[in-house]
C-alpha cells in the first residue's frame, strides 16, 4: 500500500517533469519556512516565478484534488510565495502560484491550472 507522503512525492515528481517539459527550470522543491511549505517552485520560459501547490490523489472518491485548496490554504500560499520572493530578493519579479491535480490511475491524470490564486 501507497502511503500518503509516498503519493505526494510521486504527484509533485510528476508535476516536475511535466513542467521541465515545458521548458520550466524547476527553482526548488519542498521550500519550507515556519508557515509552511511551497511544493514546486519553478522559473517559467517566460521569466515569471511559479509557485506551485500539488494536490495528489489515488481516486476522486472524496472529490476532485484541487478541492482540498480551501480559501484558508491559498492565503498560505500567498504569504509563503511572498516570503520568498522576500527571501530570495526577487520581490520585483512578476510571480503566479498554479496548482496542479494528480490522479494515479494508469496512466496518471494530470490537471495543472495555471495562475488560479
């Protein structure tokens, strides 16, 4: 049995791959600071920093992904996105956090919605 840390590892390698693909270099991976952590963080082709939160599931049984990002959790994202730009001295960089679904199935079900908080 898949366990949960297990599933999200797999989506959020997924999810990098599929953005390397698109010609994104992919910044850092599990940033963590004390409010939390960012899961993909990527430089688009087009210059713009991309926060990325993965969402990963083995089935839509309990509902789509993307809707365990609450209202609560996307004003995490923000502020942990704004604290790295701070941290980073990028706070003058054009920015979008996206978020992306993952069903397991065979093969898996990406989702990826870009600029959605």
């Amino acid at each position: 049995m898949v366990t949960k840390i297990e599933l999200g590892k797999s989506g959020e390698s997924l999810i990098a791959d599929y953005l390397i693909k698109k010609g994104y270099e992919i910044l850092a991976r599990n940033w963590r600071i004390k409010g939390g952590e960012i899961d993909l963080i990527a430089l688009a082709p087009n210059g713009v920093i991309v926060f990325v939160e993965v969402k990963s599931r083995s089935s839509q049984a309990f509902g789509h992904p993307l809707e365990a990002i609450t209202p609560e959790k996307q004003s995490r994202l923000i502020r942990l996105s704004l604290a790295w730009l701070l941290e980073n001295k990028k706070w003058n960089h054009p920015y979008r956090i996206d978020c992306a679904a993952v069903l397991m199935s065979s093969p898996p079900e990406i989702d990826y919605r870009a600029g959605v908080i």
